[in-house]
C-alpha cells in the first residue's frame, strides 16, 4: 500500500518536514509515483528510531551476508581466546625472551671457544687430535641452541595471561 507524505506524517505521528529530511537521509525511500510503501516506511523508521541501520533499504540480501561474516568472525575470535587460553599459542614476548636468553648463552659460548680452546690444542699434535677437541668444543655451544623448551615457554605464556587478568589483551600470538 503506498501513502502520501502527509499521510505517512500523520500515520507516524511526525511532521512532513521530517519525512522529507529522512527521506533526503536516505532513511525512507520514495517511490517514483512520489508515495512511500507504507509497511517498509514504517519499519524503516522504526528501526531508525530504535537505532538501527542508518542505510535501512539496503538490500536484505547483503545484510545477511554481513551477519553471516560477523557471525563467523565472532566464533573465530572465541575459538582463538579458547586456545590460546589452554595455551595452544604462545605470547611473542614470552617466546622472545626465551629466544634472547638461549642465542645471548650460545654467543657466549662462541666467544669462549677460542680461550677455552687455545691451551688445549697447543698440547696436540695430530690433526685429528685438534679436530676432536674442536668438535667437543663447538658441540656444547651448539646444545644452547637445543635448549629451547616450548612447555616452559607455554606455562610462562599462561602465567603472563593470569596476571593480565585471564586475557591476553595486548599481546601478539605466534
């Protein structure tokens, strides 16, 4: 059924100013006759009213579309807390942190082998001597590298969350 704007005015109990200004919005549409139908005018302005979409004639179609992707980005981003509340992902500055302590260990180890190593391989006179003592040498620093423990890593990760108040605002995930 389509009404004039004096009746969908008095119907809504608004002025005819006010219908052409929400027309002009955009928030009532009017029909190339110059009438508005008068069931999708009035849910149009109710839902204005009530703080709805501000485009409430887009097309019915599109705006499931969107809830659909709101929907699935909300069940994402529960899914995502949920694991990483059961520590399936690590803070990155935990994991940093370990990183940093285990290559500062290795660099230090590098750096010893030649001190470590020097006295030693004086005292030797074959080559396979001196590479055995290398091998030794260079095979402790290599373990630091080995050192890397993710349980550790995951635990301190749960611990950092807790004291944030169970949530892992403001951190990054890897």
């Amino acid at each position: 059924m389509c009404v004039s704007q004096a009746w969908l005015a008095q119907f809504l109990g608004i002025s005819t100013r006010w219908v052409q200004m929400m027309t002009k919005d955009g928030v009532l549409v009017k029909e190339p006759s110059g009438k508005y139908k008068l069931g999708k005018s009035v849910q149009a302005y109710i839902l204005y009213k009530s703080g709805g979409s501000e485009n409430v004639n887009a097309n019915p179609k599109d705006l499931l579309v969107e809830r659909i992707k709101l929907t699935r980005a909300k069940a994402i981003k529960e899914d995502l807390e949920a694991r990483l509340m059961e520590g399936e992902f690590l803070d990155s500055d935990v994991v940093e942190d370990e990183l940093r302590g285990i290559f500062n260990a290795f660099k230090t180890k590098v750096r010893a082998i030649p001190t470590k190593l020097a006295p030693r391989l004086l005292g030797l006179s074959t080559e396979p001597q001196v590479q055995a003592a290398m091998k030794g040498t260079i095979d402790e620093a290599l373990k630091e590298l080995s050192r890397y423990d993710p349980d550790r890593a995951r635990k301190k990760s749960i611990k950092a969350r807790n004291l944030v108040g169970g949530t892992a605002a403001g951190t990054d995930r890897i």
